[in-house]
C-alpha cells in the first residue's frame, strides 16, 4: 500500500461559509492537518475489542467473533488477561489506553507495535517520559504488561492480520484519508483553541485514520488523535476540537482540585460519577472534571467555527446524560464572556471556583439552564433507575 499522507498547509483559502463561516475574501488558515493510516495502531485498537470493550462489541460483533474462534489459546488468554488488568480491574478502556501508550513510539504497520512491545524501554520511554502523561510507577506497571502484550499482537500476526487488514481495511481507509483530508483543511481550529487555552500551539494537527476506534474520538501523545474513516467532517472537526484541549488545566495542580473537595463529596455529583455506566469511562471525579471542562471549552470552538451540535440535545444525551458539569461550565464560560474574550483558561477556572460560582448548588442550576431540571434531577441519592 502506498502510504498516504496528505498535509494541508499554511495559507489554505476557505471557500466561502464553510461549516458556516462568515464570508470574507480570503482566510489564512493556520492550522495544519495532517491525515494519515496507522496500521498497528488498529491492531492495538482490536485487541480492545476482542478482550469485551462493551461499546465496541455490538460494533465489531462479526469480527470478534471469527477472531476469538481463530486466535490461538495462548494469543486470547493474553487478550483476556489485558482487558481484566485494564478495563476490569483499572476502569480503563483497553484500547484508547494501549493506544496512548503506544502513540509514544511508531504505529505504522503491525511490526511497529510489536517491535515497541518487545523493547519499550528504547521505543515508547523517551517519548512517555517527554510527556504530560509521565508517571515513573504507572510506566513500570506497563512494563509488566508489555509481554503479555506482545503475546497478543503476536497471535493477531499469526492468524493472518496483516493479510487480512491490506485486502478489507485498507482501501476504504485510503479513500476515507483523502475525503477527510479535503473536508477538514478549510477549517482553523488552532487559533482559537490557542486563544482559550492563553498559549501558543503547535499549528499541525495529525489525523491517525482506522477503522478499530469506533465510538471512540481518542487522543494520544502530542497534538494527535485518532478517527474512524467513515466519520463526516463535522465529526472529525468535533473530535479535533475537543482532543487537542485535553487535559485544560494543570490536573496535577493539587490546589485546585482542593477548590472542588465540596462538589467531590456532593451527593449529586457522587450519583454521577458512580452510576453512570462505566463502559462510557470517565470513573472517577477527576475523570468527570476533566472531560466536562473539555467538552465544554470545544463547544465554544464548534460554536464559533460553525460545526457545534446543538448543546442541551448534547449534554442531555451523551454518555447517558452523565456530563451536566460540561453543561454548567459552558454556561458560566458564555455568561463571563470568555467564549468572546478568551484569556488563560485555568486562571478563569480557579477565579470562578474561589468566588464559589462552581459550587454544587450552582452547577447544578447553570447545568440545568442549558438541558433543563429533568435531565439535572435524573442524578443524585433519590434517582429512579429504570
């Protein structure tokens, strides 16, 4: 297969109102996308889904299927034990986890990945340790892992993954690059993540194109995410607004999570973070804090860029209407002004916290502002479970 990247680069003219932006003569486009396939990346992807990943199995039911009848029995007890240590044991999605850890090395082909398994020391350490994601005892607890990880990849190599991934995957993945190349490039979603976050960012964003993902938008390590190569452009542009931001803030800043210890311990907040259905990740307070100040600040992106799906149908629906704290801080984003303003987005979370316009019986109110008290009220002690 040829390897397809396609760059879009600075200076790109948007036609006229495109994903409804406003007419003008010309837009310089500083953003720079960069669209591409990742083999072994699926591969890691797919392992995710054969060990039970629960929103992945209606997905890929039929590939599953034929897979776990055709893995040899050491190939699947390596793929079982993977998923019981991560997803069962852990709370996390086994295959975005992989994924992320592996972005820190190459992802090309299937050799690459199990060339990474085999010596992660010299092909994923440099690259984790450059990052935001560094933890020297989470790192030796992957290491641990790595050769039952190996085992895995291996087993998918022997039962003819490559074969099977260049003659199925591969030239729908190839159209889907050069469509999604050509919808995305009009579209300058870096300047105004920049200009909420209050920092320079690296102007390329790179597309890993699969098919393995589905549902899931994932980011990995640096200014990357991945995407299924049927999504519309609306949906790749979501995903690229929203992955680029996380995490928001400083989420080693023990001092403002301090300034949450009151919504941490509250009731209604508690209902959220341990009823939701854990498949949809997102298992701790930390998690739900998180993601809500991500979703809510790619709101304000997809509002401005004109890609935005409609904010109460959003949040009343997503991940089963569990992330009411997006909803509460895009609507104090959007009373401050900050949508319009911009400005360093942490300093404004820390004000807005201290000032208690963040306090549970506040969240509450400003998220029901956005989606309505139904929505609110189907969280807390006293919920009704159907």
């Amino acid at each position: 297969m040829r390897n397809i990247v396609l760059v879009l680069a600075l200076a790109v003219c948007a036609p006229a109102n495109a994903f409804g932006l406003q007419e003008t003569d010309s837009i310089e486009i500083q953003t720079e996308w960069v669209v591409q396939p990742a083999e072994g990346m699926d591969a890691l992807l797919l392992i995710g889904a054969i060990g039970g990943d629960v929103l992945q199995g209606p997905i890929f039911s039929e590939t599953i299927g034929f897979l776990r009848e055709n893995i040899s029995p050491e190939g699947l007890a390596a793929i079982d034990e993977i998923d019981f240590q991560m997803r069962q044991t852990r709370g996390q999605l086994t295959g975005p986890r992989l994924a992320l850890i592996f972005s820190a090395g190459p992802v090309a082909t299937l050799d690459d990945v199990i060339a990474s398994a085999a010596d992660p020391d010299g092909r994923l350490r440099p690259g984790l340790e450059q990052s935001t994601y560094w933890d020297e005892e989470r790192y030796d607890s992957i290491v641990l892992a790595m050769p039952t990880i190996h085992t895995a990849l291996t087993a998918l190599r022997d039962v003819g993954y490559e074969r099977w991934y260049a003659s199925t995957n591969r030239p729908p993945i190839a159209a889907g690059i050069e469509r999604i190349a050509a919808e995305v490039s009009p579209v300058d979603v870096i300047p105004e993540q920049a200009r909420l976050l209050g920092r320079d960012l690296d102007p390329r964003i790179e597309i890993l194109v699969v098919r393995f993902n589905q549902p899931y938008g994932i980011r990995i390590l640096g200014q990357r995410f991945i995407a299924f190569y049927e999504w519309e452009a609306d949906t790749q542009l979501r995903v690229a607004a929203h992955e680029i931001f996380h995490p928001p803030f400083d989420i080693e800043d023990e001092s403002l999570w301090s300034l949450m210890s009151d919504l941490e311990t509250d009731p209604w907040m508690v209902s959220i973070v341990e009823d939701h259905d854990p498949g949809f990740g997102y298992n701790s307070f930390q998690g739900v804090i998180n993601e809500g100040a991500t979703q809510a600040l790619d709101q304000i992106v997809a509002d401005r860029l004109g890609f935005a799906r409609d904010p109460s149908r959003r949040w009343q629906h997503a991940d089963g209407g569990m992330h009411l704290f997006a909803a509460a801080l895009y609507h104090a984003l959007i009373e401050d002004g900050f949508d319009e303003s911009g400005g360093v987005f942490e300093d404004w979370f820390r004000t807005a916290l201290e000032a208690d316009r963040l306090s549970p019986s506040e969240v509450q109110r400003r998220a029901a502002a956005i989606v309505g008290w139904e929505a609110v009220n189907a969280w807390g002690p006293d919920r009704s479970v159907d």
